[in-house]
C-alpha cells in the first residue's frame, strides 16, 4: 500500500509539471567593494525589474532566463555603476564577479 501511494504522489507530481509546466529560477550573483559603498542591486530587462539589498557587499537575485542589466545604487561618495549584457540561462546562476565602486569626484 506504502509503494502505491508514493506511486501516485509521483504521478500527480509528473502531472502538474507537464500541465504547469515548470521554470526553474535562474540567479545573479556577485559581489560590490567596498561592501559599505552600495545601498541597492537592481536587476532589469525589458519585462522586469527585481531589487536586493546585498549583505557585507554580497548579492543573489533570481530571476528569469535571459539578457540582463545590472544596476548599483551606491550611496554617498561612490557612483552609481550599470553592467550590462549578462546571460542567465534557465536554472543557471551568473557570476556577475566582483563589481568595484568607483569615487564620485
């Protein structure tokens, strides 16, 4: 009896993922120096834009698969900074590196 329920729960799983189909998330992920130097990280493209807060400079954003735009808003005395043309493949994660902050003059 155990085995047959299992058997079902895989199958109704199988089910809703071709019916639903599923996507799996992609990420961006990286880095800002110096760490004290970024207040947000916006990811943008022509559909969406999704928004992080890094911790001690570090950042994941999901997001969906595609050609994406990176936006660091920084805070007083640094510049804001734009990375552009990073590829996230569909359940991939993107290493965008380590994105060094210039001083604003």
């Amino acid at each position: 009896m155990k085995t047959l329920m299992i058997s079902i729960r895989k199958f109704f799983a199988m089910l809703g993922n071709f019916i639903f189909g599923t996507k799996k998330t992609a990420h961006i992920n990286g880095s800002v120096l110096p760490a004290e130097g970024v207040k947000k990280v916006w990811a943008i493209n022509e559909e969406e834009t999704v928004c992080v807060t890094p911790r001690s400079g570090k950042f994941s954003i999901a997001v969906k698969a595609g050609k994406w735009k990176l936006h660091i808003e920084a805070m007083n005395h640094y510049k804001y900074t734009i990375i552009d043309n990073i590829f996230v493949g569909e359940g991939k994660s993107q290493d965008a590196g380590i994105i060094r902050l210039a001083r604003a003059s």
